[in-house]
C-alpha cells in the first residue's frame, strides 16, 4: 500500500527558498565574493601611456585583472611584452599573466619607424635586461586564445579594455564569432570623432596601425561598447603642473614613470605636437580614459550614441572612424563615443595609479 505524498505548504516553500537562498551567498573575504570584483582584460601595446593605464586598474579597487595581452603598435610585440613584465614588475603584480599577441597587422606590414615614446616604447632609458629573462615570465600560450579562454570562462562579467591596434580582438572574433557576446563590454582607446588625426591627416594611431582589424571589431562585436577617441582625451588634457606633482611622488612606481618620460619629446613642453597645435599645450594619458571609464562609468558624464564606420579606403581617411549620426548606414548596432569627462575624478585615478605598490 502506497503512502500518500504531502505538499509542502507555501509558507514551507518560502522557507526553503530562503534558505536556499542563503546557501548561494558568498562568505565575506571567500573566493566567491571575490568574483563580485570587476573582472579586466587589457589588450595593449605597452608604450608610456599605456603603462600609466595599466598602473590604473592595478591602483584600483575592487577590479581584478585577468591577463594583460600585447599586440604590436608603440613597439615590436616583443618589446611590448618586456615593457609590460617591466611594469608588473615595479607594481609588485607579477603574478598576472602575460601574453605573446600579433606582431603585425592583419593586411601588410607596421607602418614604421614609430618613435613617439621611443624605439622601445618605454623612453629608451631602462636599463639591459637578460634577454631571455622577460621570454620566461611570458605564457605559452597566445595571446587571442587567451582571450577566448579567459572571457569564455567568465562569460557576461569581464570588460575588455583594448589600447592599442585591435589586431588580436579580430583575430579572436575569427577563430570564435561567438567571442563578443562572451564579453560584458569592451573599452576602445582609438579612433577619431572629427576627422583630426595624429599618425595622419585624418586618423588615430591605434586604427591606423590596423585598419582592417578597427573595421572588423567595430562592425562585429556587438556587446556593449564604449569609445574614447583620440580627440575626446586630447579635449580633457591636464595641465602640465599636474604632471610635474604626479610624477614626483614618493613611491617607485612616480619614479619610474619619472625616468621614462624624462627623455621622451613627447613629455616635453618645447616640443609643439600635432595635439598641441590642434587642443593646445597639456598632458593627455591617452589610454588611460578607456581604462578610467571602465573602472568607474561615472568617469564620462557625456557620450553620443551612434553607429561607427572604419574607413578602409583613400589616401588620407584610411583608418579614419566616421560617426553616423544621423543613421545613414541603416546599422542596428551602436557605440557609445565619449564627449565629456568628470576630470575631478580621472585625476583621482590616475595619481593612485603612482602610488603603487601598496603598502601593506
């Protein structure tokens, strides 16, 4: 004889889900609650300003960073990687790995000599280094499958921050189509808003260095997107006095940010720039804004919403990103390019970022 089922009731079922419930919730300092952080991936080819955004994430609270992959651009990629073991090194953060990317566009060769902040990307001041020292804290494994790895195994939380040519983010959306809708959103350094360029007439280095690539993420990756173009960070520079201040704290990371801009024309007031004649004299840390915004989304108080379009053709807008703002080109998915900055608190983030590595 079969015993009869009872039901619980529905103040038993609320009980239950309570509990339940409280099951799911992370113990405070657990690993779980650790995955509540900002999960960053930062694709870079490790020149000055890059080094100041990277010291950003590591400065900030509450973001873990990932992996920090390298792309050629400001160096050869295998510069890049030295710079960016360079950097980890001074933060005390080694322990994030570090990985080999593309070393040329995906059409041609890099446009170069490229020289803006020195043949090796980091002022040519550091010291020699043994050679095959930095190859040993490098991974195996490359850069774009790290990428797919990584963001698949953190589906819908990680923000990819890419500040440099965007070679590596085609590469993976190539080998994996499914890899954008992956991301939480990705952070762009590159590109232009007013047709003002600064490795051409019309164009941003980042896409110009790759223009194939900055067309194929900006008509395949669909996640949400957030840009800071060469002209919004060169429209929010900071004065030169701060410079002066921010380097000059007492830590290693300000004198190591110090002895790399000490002989780089590009720090240097008696050299007028394509960005001093165009925005006026003043500091810009120019990838630092993709960084910043990803940190803190209050960073960017303004920002247009609109469909993008790399230019790949002609002899002076090639690499060049035009706006659709009034929806010509019949594209449903749109970008979200920065205008205005709270410059309070990008000032905030970028003199923590000298204040590495943190005492404990």
């Amino acid at each position: 004889m079969s015993q009869k089922r009872t039901y619980p009731s529905g103040e038993e079922k609320q009980k239950r889900k309570k509990v339940e419930e409280e099951k799911m919730q992370p113990e405070k300092g657990s690993a779980a609650n650790a995955m509540a952080d900002k999960l960053l991936l930062i694709d870079t080819d490790c020149g000055i300003d890059d080094a100041q955004a990277i010291m950003m994430a590591l400065a900030a609270p509450r973001v873990r960073m990932l992996g920090i992959t390298c792309c050629f651009g400001n160096a050869s990629v295998d510069d890049v990687c030295q710079n960016v073991c360079r950097v980890l090194s001074v933060c005390e953060r080694t322990e994030i790995p570090v990985f080999r990317g593309a070393a040329t566009p995906l059409v041609g060769n890099p446009d170069c000599p490229i020289s803006h902040f020195g043949t090796d990307g980091l002022g040519d001041v550091l010291e020699e280094r043994d050679p095959e020292l930095w190859k040993k804290q490098i991974q195996s494994e490359h850069a774009v499958n790290a990428m797919i790895r990584l963001v698949s195994e953190n589906k819908g939380k990680v923000s990819l921050v890419a500040i440099g040519p965007l070679t590596n983010l085609a590469l993976a959306v190539r080998l994996d189509p499914s890899f954008p809708q992956k991301l939480k959103d990705l952070f762009i350094m590159g590109g232009n808003m007013e047709g003002k360029g600064n490795r051409t007439v019309c164009g941003e280095f980042n896409f110009v260095m790759d223009p194939e690539s900055a067309y194929i993420v900006l008509e395949e990756f669909l996640c949400p997107t957030y840009i800071a173009s060469w002209e919004f960070t060169c429209r929010h520079k900071l004065s030169w006095d701060f410079f002066d201040e921010w380097i000059s704290q007492d830590t290693e990371a300000a004198r190591f940010m110090k002895k790399i801009t000490s002989k780089c024309w590009a720090y240097s007031r008696d050299v007028v720039t394509s960005k001093d004649a165009i925005f006026g004299p003043g500091f810009v840390s120019y990838d630092s804004y993709a960084v910043a915004a990803a940190i803190d989304g209050s960073v960017v108080t303004k920002s247009a919403e609109c469909a993008v379009r790399v230019e790949l053709q002609g002899a002076l807008c090639r690499g060049m990103m035009a706006l659709d703002l009034c929806n010509k080109l019949k594209k449903q998915h749109r970008v979200f390019v920065m205008k205005e900055c709270d410059l309070s608190k990008f000032r905030q983030l970028l003199t923590a970022a000298l204040r590495l590595p943190r005492k404990t």
